[in-house]
C-alpha cells in the first residue's frame, strides 16, 4: 500500500468538506470530530517533524499504541461495511491491511 501525500493547501479543502451535524443525538457524532482531531493533528505533527528526529520514549509509545487502536478500529468498520453490503465473499484481505 502507498502512502498518501497531501498539500496542506488539500488538507484545507478537506476540512472545509466536512460538517459536523448538529444533531447530538447521532451515534457518530463525537467520533467523528475525534477522527478529524486526530487526523489533523497528526498531519500537522507529520509534516513538522524533520526526517531523524527524535521523540521521548513515551511520545513513541504512545504513537504506536494510537497507531493499533486506530488500525484496529478501521479494519473493523471496514469489515463491516463491506459484509453488511454482502460483499463478504468477495473480501480481499490485503484491502483492509493499513499500515506496513
């Protein structure tokens, strides 16, 4: 899998895409403000870090410990996804791999 590469100009447009529904009652509501969180900062994290620098051990464990959980999540929203359309049986595996 390759990774993306966005302009910070094409992160803008994204944020710009997304709204967030006022209505509190909806299940997704804070999830999804919190992925967008995560992925914005973590974007603005990516893009300041300069290539061999350094972070605290803790900053690393935590990083791979969002990393799983994230992964996690994702695999199994996708799986779902695609068997709740019935699409189970033409599941390829390798599509839900995220990450190395």
């Amino acid at each position: 899998m390759k990774n993306i590469i966005i302009s910070e100009k094409q992160l803008e447009k994204l944020v710009n895409k997304v709204k967030v529904k006022e209505n509190h009652e909806q299940g997704s509501y804070m999830a999804k403000q919190q992925l967008f969180t995560i992925a914005t900062m973590a974007y603005k994290m990516w893009e300041s870090m300069e290539e061999g620098d350094q972070l605290e051990d803790w900053m690393e464990s935590k990083i791979a410990q969002a990393d799983q959980s994230i992964t996690a999540v994702v695999k199994t929203f996708m799986y779902d996804e695609i068997t709740d359309k019935g699409g189970a049986d033409k599941l390829n595996y390798s599509d839900i791999v995220i990450g190395n």
